[in-house]
C-alpha cells in the first residue's frame, strides 16, 4: 500500500528519464563484456572479422558510454531535487506568462507529469486548468495518474487531466482563454511544426493569450519569424518570439551542450 507520505510530495520526475540513462549504461556494460569475451576467449579467431568485430564494439562502447554520461549530466540539471533546478525555473518562467482571467480556462499541451498545469493553477486560482498528453511513449514515468496524483500533493484542485493528442486536439474552436506548452511539439515527428502551433491556437479564443516553449530552432520548426508576421496577419496581436538561452531560463553554453539551442517562448494574444 501507497504511505502517506508518498503522495504528499509532488513527484515531477524528470525530462531525461532514468530508464533511458539505466539502459545505455547496461548497453555500454554489455559491449564491454563481449570486447572483453572475444579477446580473452577463443570465441572468435577467423580474422580480420575478430579485429573488425573488436574496434566496432570498442566504437560502440564509447559512444554509449559519452550518451550515459551526457543523459546523466542533463538529468542532474533538469532535476528538482538538485542545485540547478533547470526544469523548475523553465516551469516558474512560463507560468508568469500565463494569466488568465477568473472564472477562465486554459489548456496546457503535453502536460507530462503536471508541472506546468499545476503550476499555473496556483497563480491563477480562480480560472481552471486542463492538460492533456498522450503519454505511455518515449516518457514512460509520466501518467494522468502521476498529475493528479501531483496536483493532490500541491493542494490545488483547479485542474483536470485527460489524453489528447497535440496533433488533433478534441476540443472545438475557441474552447480556452489561455493556451500553453512546454518542449512538446519538437519531440512530435512532422514536417510543419506550425500547423501544429496553429491547431493549438485553433482552440484559444478571440482576445485569449498564449505562451508555448519549445526548441523553436529553423531546422525544428521553419522560419519562426515568418511564423510571427502570418499570425500578426491573421489579426493576433503582441506576438513576440522570445530566446530563452540568453540567461532568461538557460545560458548559451547550456542550451549548446544541452541540445536545447532555439529554445523561444512564443507569446501573444488572439
Ligand atoms: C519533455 S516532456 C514535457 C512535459 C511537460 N510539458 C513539462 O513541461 O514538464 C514532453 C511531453 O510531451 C508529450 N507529447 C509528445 N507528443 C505528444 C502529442 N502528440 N500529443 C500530446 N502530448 C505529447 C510527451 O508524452 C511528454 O509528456
């Protein structure tokens, strides 16, 4: 049985799962048993395959072991427990964004394990909030569960939590008086990112405002820029593209060796 105490605390886990670091170090574990069995055992003596078998194992042993230890060092980063707090900080930064009116509502896209729900629910006390995420793919540890769960531990009881699908979102045109996301739509495979963007702002309402983050770079998402100019055609008004790597949730160098470079929070109004 569930202690008390275990759902007293929120648990936001982590964007870099612990399953995938666990599995590239057993990965580099396994390599360097089979380097280590065939030069130590006669298992393979026709060369040059011994040879080719061997260098490709070694290859393959340090690429996974520079994977465990680059997974390693961004989970202590992202982690909430930690001295960084990286995740904590890009929640809080987005959250100061989304203001929504009483008596309001507002979608959070790809909501995880809650953090950015949730954290929007406490500042803005008096409008409701939903999430949706498709969960159960490559974030194993996030649950509709694990985000009720969290919004119990956090004492806050104006959110609800459902499955949905970015893609095809089930709500209809102008459901929401605000809109928000983080890192989802670049972990979606798809040639158009912004038609993805559009079918989250298909549901926010004349007047409702949004704050989306994201990898936003040119290879991930296209002209941005162009992006902000169609939306301000269509009538959307203060759209702003905002870098986020410039110290404002990380530094250059950490969104560099991070991967994270791009990272913007597109904000405006409808
Ligand atoms: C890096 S996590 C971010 C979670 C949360 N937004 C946060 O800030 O903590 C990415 C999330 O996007 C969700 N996701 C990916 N593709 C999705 C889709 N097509 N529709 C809804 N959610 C999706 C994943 O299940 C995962 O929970």
């Amino acid at each position: 049985m569930e202690d008390e105490n275990s759902i007293m605390k929120a648990d936001y886990k982590n964007w870099m799962p612990q399953g995938m670091i666990n599995s590239f170090a057993a990965a580099a574990v396994v390599c360097w048993v089979l380097f280590w069995i065939i030069n130590n055992f006669n298992l393979l003596t026709i060369q040059p395959t011994k040879s080719i078998v061997s260098v490709a194992l070694l290859v393959l042993w340090i690429l996974l072991l520079l994977m465990t230890v680059w997974m390693f060092l961004m989970h202590r980063a992202f982690s909430y427990d930690g001295k960084r707090q990286m995740s904590k900080q890009i929640i809080e930064g987005i959250s100061a964004y989304v203001n929504v009116p009483d008596g309001g509502k507002c979608l959070d896209v790809g909501c995880g394990s809650g953090a950015l729900t949730i954290a929007c629910a406490k500042k803005n006390p008096n409008a409701e909030f939903v999430g949706i995420d498709r969960w159960g793919k490559e974030y194993a540890s996030f649950s509709k569960n694990l985000c009720e769960n969290n919004a119990k531990a956090e004492g806050v009881s104006n959110v609800s939590f459902g499955q949905g699908d970015a893609t095809k979102l089930s709500f209809v045109d102008e459901t929401f008086d605000a809109v928000t996301s983080n890192y989802v739509y670049h972990n979606i495979p798809s040639k158009d990112r912004q038609a993805i963007l559009l079918e989250t702002l298909r549901t926010l309402k004349k007047g409702g405002t949004f704050a989306i983050h994201d990898i936003m770079s040119k290879g991930k998402y296209g002209d941005m820029e162009a992006f902000v100019k169609q939306l301000k055609d269509m009538g959307y008004e203060e759209v702003k593209l905002i870098d986020t790597t410039n110290g404002m949730f990380m530094t250059k160098f950490e969104s560099i060796w991070m991967g994270l470079s791009g990272s913007a929070i597109l904000v405006g109004r409808k």
